[in-house]
C-alpha cells in the first residue's frame, strides 16, 4: 500500500504510487546475549527399579560456552550471592527493495540492551538493564528498561518491585528474544501500551495447572 515501509526504516522511496513488481528481502539477525541453563547430569530409571550410573553431562555447544562465559560468578554454597552474570541483547535488521520505481537498503539497530543480574540470599534477584540507541547515538542513553529487585521462595509465591516489564497481551508478554517474527504485530501495538517497561509492583507464581499475574503500575515523564 503507499507509503508502506518497515518499522525504524527511513523512508527512500516515492510514496505517492503503488509499488509493483517489488522484490523484497528482509533479513532479521538476532544476537542475545543471555547466559544460558547450565547442563547437569541425570539418572535413567533401569527395568527393575533401580537406577542405573550417573549419564556423562551433555558436551556444551559454542552457544553454551559464549552464553557461560557472561557468568562472571557462581556459587550456589556462597549464603550471600550465589550468582552474578552479565545481561543483554543485540539485534539487527537488515532490508532490501527493488521495484520500478527505485531502490533501497539499509541496516537498522532494533534493540542494545546490557545490564547485569545477581542472585542473593538464595531467594532474591536483583537485575538492572539499559537500553541504548547505536542507530542516532545523541544521546546514547535511550531508557532504564529493568530496574527491580525479586523475591522468590517458592513457584507460587514471586514478589518483582520496581521498573519491569508488563505482562499484558499474549505479544506484551513475549521478549523480544523469543518472537519469531519481525517484531510484534500491528494488532498488539494498538491494543496495549507499547511502553511496555513501567513501575510498579506485581505478584506472581504457580498454583498447580493456573498462573497467575497480578500488578499495580505508575509511570510518566519522569520514569527513567
């Protein structure tokens, strides 16, 4: 339709006719840089009831060793900290038009995010993460997008206070880490707030087949 164009993307084309014959290329390249879940070993239930030896824990992939090695610390016996890694995500876009009535390419920063996350006290999070904007780096500073401290003693029962994501509509509730698509979808962005990082104070957890979600949000100019 006229005028269309990717979200981000700098307009370099007539709006003001009907591309035709368009070949469009869109590549989206995603790097997070989050620790992942550590391997461990398991038991295997043999016929007669007994367990059979330790299995070897799996070999780590390249990916396992890049995402390990942002754990800078972890000690699950330390009674004060017991975990501190670094936190993080890049990711890039790339586009490519040709139609009749001209061409157009270039490459777009959608998301730089680092920050840290430490667990301590066995039962709390602490986790800080800043967005920034490599695309118009002036400032470069974008926002405080996770500012919050987490108490978790058990799966029903997690208590998150502070800046934090908002867990409103299926697409809200999806990081940008685990969409499979471009980005979300037009719908969601016009159903919810798209600001989706606020204050405020939720009450989370599981209680058996239901999970439940609930919170009170405040935010403005003023928020970070």
């Amino acid at each position: 339709r006229p005028g269309w164009r990717l979200p981000g993307a700098r307009p370099k084309l007539p709006t003001n006719t009907l591309m035709t014959n368009t070949n469009a290329l869109v590549l989206l390249i995603v790097l997070t840089g989050i620790a992942g879940a550590q391997a461990g070993s398991a038991t295997i239930p043999a016929s007669s009831g007994k367990t059979d030896a330790a299995v070897a824990p799996k070999e780590e992939s390249i990916y396992d060793k890049i995402w390990g090695a942002l754990v800078l610390y972890k000690n699950p016996d330390n009674p004060v900290i017991q975990e501190f890694k670094l936190r993080g995500r890049q990711q890039d876009e790339w586009y490519y038009f040709d139609a009749a009535q001209g061409r157009s390419e270039d490459w777009i920063v959608r998301r730089t995010r680092i920050g840290f996350e430490a667990k301590v006290f066995q039962e709390f999070t602490i986790h800080s993460e800043v967005d920034l904007d490599l695309q118009n780096p002036d400032p470069l500073y974008n926002k405080l997008t996770d500012a919050y401290i987490k108490w978790s003693p058990s799966k029903k029962f997690n208590l998150i206070v502070g800046k934090q994501g908002t867990k409103f509509t299926l697409d809200g509730a999806t990081s940008s880490t685990a969409l499979i698509t471009i980005d979300r979808s037009n719908l969601a962005n016009n159903i919810w707030f798209t600001e989706e990082y606020v204050p405020g104070i939720t009450v989370s957890g599981e209680l058996g087949k239901w999970i439940y979600n609930v919170g009170y949000f405040t935010s403005g100019e003023a928020s970070p």
